[in-house]
C-alpha cells in the first residue's frame, strides 16, 4: 500500500518538474519578424545605389505588364473582397 503511495507521488513530482522546466519560453521575449528586418529595406536601398549610382539618368519606361492586364489584376484583387463565401460548419461527429 505505501509502494503504491510513493508511485503516484514520484509520479505526480515527475510531472510537476517536467511541466515546470519546458514553461521558460513565457519569460523570454521572441524576435518578431519586425526585429528581424530591422533595416532591411535601408540596406536594400543602399546597396542598389552603389550597385548603379547613375540610375537617376536613365529615362526609359520601366518594363512590365501593360495597362489593361494591369488594370484586369487590380479589379480581380478588389473583387475578391466583395465576395463572400458562407462557410459550411463541419463537425467531426456527425450525429444523423
């Protein structure tokens, strides 16, 4: 009977030490995503100016999509904030 005691005891220890051990990540603060660019994009710009210092001399269009496939994507990407989709609510247990 006293064996069984100090099993579930030992036990009950066992995980109160392990549960408190693996909680340290509440005390420490993680590196948002916000802190881990943190200057990128100065950086970036920088760098394509040493890269071509005379790029303020070249007057030529930029080449890209022209303006009607950019006109199409635009009014695609506004058109999908108007539609709504209802969503169907699946359960797991599905009692019939």
């Amino acid at each position: 009977m006293l064996k069984r005691h100090l099993v579930i005891v030992g036990i009950l220890a066992g995980l109160l030490f392990v549960s408190c051990g693996t909680r340290t990540d509440l005390f420490q603060q993680r590196e948002s995503m916000l802190g881990k660019n943190w200057g990128r994009s100065y950086e970036t710009a920088k760098h394509n100016q040493i890269l071509n210092p005379d790029a303020d001399k070249n007057l030529e269009p930029v080449l890209g999509l022209d303006g009607q496939a950019s006109d199409y994507n635009v009014g695609k990407y506004k058109d999908g904030f108007k539609e709504t989709k209802s969503a169907e609510v699946v359960n797991i247990l599905k009692l019939q």
